[in-house]
C-alpha cells in the first residue's frame, strides 16, 4: 500500500454500543497490528440516534477484552450525511442496516455501502444482535467479527496499492 493513500472504513450497527464497536475495536487493532494504522482510519456510527456520546455495552467491552481488543475509548455517533463522502468503506453489520444506508447513500457512493460479513469466511451474511444469544452472542459476534475482519484487511492490502 502507497504511504500516502489513506483508506477510511466505518462499521454501522443499530445503536453503535455492540456490534459495530466490536468491529471498530478489532479492525483498529489488527490494521495496528500489520502495521497499517497510518493508513487506515476506522470509525463505527449507528442508523439511530439512541446511544450517542455513551461508551459499548460493557458486555461487549468484556467480550473483546478477553481477546486483547480494547473498547473502552469508543463512543457511540450516528451516522452522518458527510459519511458517505468521506469513507471509503461503510459497512453494515445486518440487512436493515444495509438498506438504511442504502436509502440516505447518494448515487455515485452506493458502492461503499455493503455487508461487512461479505469478507468473512463463516458463511453467515448478517452479525446478529448479541443480545439474543446471551453471553455467548457476544462471544459468536466477535467469531464473526474477526474472520470478516482479516478478510477485510486482506482485500484492503490486496485493492489499494
């Protein structure tokens, strides 16, 4: 990858206090990891506005703490108009998710806009809601989240030399 170009990723749940925080945390940490924290810039937004300025559910702080993944300094937004201008990847953690931003996207960005498991291995095409799974949907959303996100890193090193 050309030290100049920056590639900028936003995961975008529901509320931004699980599932895409999870997804911030972990892309953050394995692009640092490769040495590729300069160059890729990750946020994470919600569709609604109900958690915004409040940290993840601390489930999902826990969860990711016991893989090394530190959550703690995230703080949840909603999505912006200027979002789909500035990143160039947004990335939906479910359908609905995907049809929001699909809806607000402007034309000439809807590439952008797609389902984050599309570069996971699992088979699976949606991260669900952790909440449904009690403990362990916390721990299967971050299965998911670090297989989609290696497969992410991978396309991104691969895509934008």
């Amino acid at each position: 990858m050309s030290d100049k170009q920056v590639v900028k990723v936003l995961f975008v749940c529901l509320g931004n206090i699980c599932r895409s925080p999870t997804a911030h945390g972990v892309f953050q940490k394995i692009s640092e990891d490769a040495d590729l924290g300069q160059i890729i810039q990750v946020d994470s937004a919600g569709t609604a506005a109900y958690h915004v300025g409040n940290p993840p559910d601390n489930r999902s702080i826990k969860a990711a703490a016991t893989r090394g993944y530190e959550l703690n300094y995230l703080r949840a937004r909603k999505v912006d108009d200027a979002d789909f201008f500035s990143f160039d990847y947004l990335l939906a953690m479910d359908n609905e998710n995907l049809q929001e931003l699909k809806q607000r996207c402007p034309t000439k960005h809807k590439h952008k806009v797609q389902l984050f498991l599309n570069y996971g291995t699992f088979g699976e095409e949606q991260v669900p809601d952790p909440y449904y799974g009690g403990g362990a949907g916390f721990d299967h959303v971050l299965d998911l989240v670090e297989d989609a996100a290696q497969g992410l890193l991978e396309h991104i090193t691969r895509n934008h030399n």
